[in-house]
C-alpha cells in the first residue's frame, strides 16, 4: 500500500492541470490521511468540499483497478460518500481519474 505522500503524488499527476470533475473532491482516507482535489490543485488539506468520500486507501486502488464496484462498496460500507447523487453524477469521471492512480 503506497504512503499518504505517494497516493498524493499519484492523484496530483492523474489530475494535471484540471480533474475535470467540475466538483471539489474529498478523499477522506480515515487514518491514513486525507487527499483534497479542487481543479488542478490536489493538497493534504482538510478543507470543505462538494462531495466527501470516505474510504480506504485499498479500497480506492480496488475501485480504480475495477477490483470493486462503487455500488456494492457503499452497500457492504467499504465506502461513504456525503451526497449520494452527487457521487452518480460524478462517478464515470471519477472513477476515470481514480484509474490513473
């Protein structure tokens, strides 16, 4: 499993110059950290954003790799998010980005 600093050095070159998400994004790692994405600018910083997603560092390398479905993780509780529709919104191009990692 990468460290916080390598997962964030992941993220931010998936992202370049915009994440494309129209959305700030934040990853909330539970004790491993936390990764925040607002277009270009990815940071450890716990700020607000317009969706939180809680999950495990692993399961979020699971999701990317297709190893887990969004649905099933957030119905087994492998993964919370703050506003539901705005995950379906997000989700195709989330987990384009999240691919990259």
């Amino acid at each position: 499993m990468p460290t916080l600093a390598e997962f964030t050095d992941r993220i931010r070159a998936a992202v370049g110059a915009d994440s494309g998400l129209g959305k700030s994004l934040k990853l909330d790692l539970k004790s491993d950290g936390i990764v925040h994405i607002d277009g270009g600018t990815v940071s450890n910083e716990n700020k607000p954003a317009d969706l939180t997603i809680t999950a495990s560092m692993d399961n979020l390398v699971a999701l990317g790799e297709g190893r887990l479905k969004p649905a099933f993780a957030i119905m087994v509780g492998k993964l919370k998010c703050s506003d539901l529709g705005l995950l379906m919104e997000l989700e195709d191009p989330l987990l384009a980005l999240i691919a990259k990692v």
